[in-house]
C-alpha cells in the first residue's frame, strides 16, 4: 500500500509547481532533450519506423497517471465493428511476468499477457496480440489473422517504432498538470507540440465524468478536440458473468477495490452511484496477483471492484473452497464519445478502405 500512497502524493505534486518540482525542472529540461533527440532520430529514418500493411490506429496519452486510454480503445474497437472493419489490438501488455510475443484469448492469465490487453479481448473479441515491441505484436498479428484490416495500438503514443496512420490523445481531468514534463511534472512529452514536430497527434479526446460539469479542454490550433463521458454501468457484474442491479448493493457492506493508476476516482464514482464502501483498498496500478490473494484472505465483506482487477481477482475467487468464497462484483466503466469524434475517425479511414 505504500507505493499506492507514494503514487497518489506525486500525482498531488505534479498538478502544482511547488519547492520539489522546481529543484526537479532542470532534470525536466534533460528529459525533453533526450525526447527531442529520440524522436528526430525516428524521423530521419536513423531508427526505424515499421510499416504494417493495414491502417494503424494509435491511442495514447502525453501524462502519466492514466488518462483512460483503455476505455477509449475499447469504445473505438467496439465502433470499427459497427463499421465493417475487422480491427486487431497490439500491446506491450504492461505488468505481465511473460517477455515473450503472445495472442491474449479470454481464456488466458493477467500475469502471462497483462490485465489492460485481457480486458480488451473479452470487451471486444476481436484479436490481440502483446509483445515487448509492439511492432513484433503487430507482425505476429497480421501473420495469425490476415483478415484484420485496421489495427489499434492501445498505449502507443510514445512508441514511435511502429509506424502510425491515425493517432489519438486522450486527455482527462488533469489537463497537463502543471505543464511540466517528467520528473518535474505529469507530462511524458512536452506539450503543446509545436508545428512540424514529428510524430504529431491528429485528435484529441478530453474524457470527463459524467456527474461532473466537463472541465476546460485542452486545444491545439488545427488539432480536432473531441469530448467523451464517461460513468459507472448501471449494473455489476459477477465471477460467472451474471448481473446485478448496482442499486440492489447499496445496503451491503461492501469492499471497494481499485489497482489503476487514481483509485480515489473510481471510490468517488461508487460513491455517486449511491454505493457507500465501508472500506476503500487502493492498490498500484497493475497490482501483483498475490496483492489479490491477501485482500481475499483479509476481506471478509463483499468485494467490488473495476473490470480491470476483476480479470485478476474473479480467477483467485474461481479456486477458493466454495465455503469460503466471498461476494464479488466489478463495475464496468463505460464511455460515450460525442459522435462527432467516430465521424472524424471515419473519413481519416476512408482513404484506406469502404467497408462492405
């Protein structure tokens, strides 16, 4: 719990520029360099861009912290299948113990392909593939499934070796933080980006909560900004896919669960839905499964938690003596997009291909 907390202090820090982040600055200032130079080597062909045979999609975001690019690769997955495409999904697979370049079926473990591409498998369907480079993902992907016709690179922003058609940047609350770029801010790049610089994002899509008034947007001159909602489902969902309504665990005593990167946002959520937890565990973002086992022995009042630990802890619950099992439900998250944003994604994509 102690990284959790060291997590939620800095995230607090660099939404300001205080004492520490200005001492932090000139490390700031080597960042960037490191970032400029990183890039232009991509782009003058000295590192090398490779290039997939299908229209690539990249969504990624330019702060640290999660500003909820899985929920937005999801919700654009999910709309390529209303289109007629069949899309693929390349990651990294952040937080696997595996190295290796692997399909991720509905079937197979977060600790062998990482609980954000698992997540999207089973939301989706379609395939995805996880690699140490996601360029290796997306050739192992093509090879596997050469009906896939567009793929999306959840997280890439920043991962410049695979060449990209269409990216995405996706903004939340927090705007830029302070402004800064690491270690003196939440920024991983500098922003905005100044014209010409390569490897520019061609949309940004600011999510905000639904409950909430949508906070000031975050604009580039000539860059499309798009706005999405996002809130709780009104339902939750069990160990065997069974469903409940979220109104009938007001009365329980409930343990609320959350291993992202700001689990006080997904407690403040519960929170607006009626739901009032008597205890909040908030974990590191792709917490360990032996983090999960200890809640289990630990907790004995029913669990509620986000997809994203469920792909973790509904298994745990799954080989625990029947007797002994405590209550569990996730909460899916879902997010609207204003249409307009699916409408720009549309004719970018258009150029590539007509679906039937």
């Amino acid at each position: 719990m102690d990284r959790t907390r060291r997590e939620a202090a800095w995230l607090r820090r660099a939404q300001r520029r205080g004492p520490l982040n200005v001492l932090l600055w000139p490390l700031s200032l080597i960042y960037q360099l490191l970032m400029f130079v990183r890039r232009w080597l991509y782009a003058s062909g000295a590192l090398q861009v490779h290039q997939v045979d299908v229209p690539v999609i990249v969504v990624g975001n330019v702060v640290v912290g999660g500003a909820g690019k899985t929920p937005c690769t999801i919700a654009l997955v999910n709309h390529l299948l209303t289109r007629g495409w069949h899309p693929g999904v390349v990651s990294r697979g952040h937080g696997r113990r595996t190295h290796d370049v692997r399909p991720v079926d509905a079937a197979a473990s977060a600790t062998d392909v990482g609980d954000e591409p698992l997540l999207i498998q089973r939301s989706t369907g379609v395939p995805v593939y996880v690699a140490p480079r996601r360029a290796q993902a997306a050739e192992a992907l093509r090879a596997a499934h050469p009906e896939v016709d567009v793929l999306v690179c959840d997280d890439g922003l920043q991962h410049l070796a695979l060449g990209r058609d269409v990216s995405i940047v996706v903004f939340d609350d927090r705007g830029v933080g302070n402004g800064w770029t690491l270690p003196a801010g939440l920024l991983r790049e500098p922003w905005p980006p100044t014209l010409g610089t390569p490897f520019r994002p061609d949309f940004i899509l600011h999510q905000s909560r639904s409950a909430h008034a949508a906070p000031q947007r975050v604009t580039l001159p000539g860059l499309p900004a798009f706005e999405a909602r996002r809130r709780l489902a009104a339902y939750a969902i069990g160990p065997m896919g069974q469903r409940i309504d979220l109104s009938l665990l007001r009365q329980e005593p409930l343990c609320a669960v959350a291993g992202i990167a700001r689990p006080a946002v997904f407690f403040d959520m519960l929170r607006e839905c009626g739901l009032a937890p008597i205890r909040e565990v908030p974990l590191p973002d792709h917490a360990d499964t032996s983090v999960y086992e200890a809640l289990l022995r630990d907790t004995p009042h029913t669990l509620i938690c986000t997809e994203k630990d469920a792909v973790k802890l509904f298994p745990l619950l799954a080989a625990t003596t029947p007797g002994a099992r405590v209550q569990a439900w996730s909460v899916p998250l879902e997010l609207t997009p204003e249409p307009a944003f699916f409408e720009a994604i549309d004719q970018r994509l258009a150029r590539f291909k007509r679906p039937h």
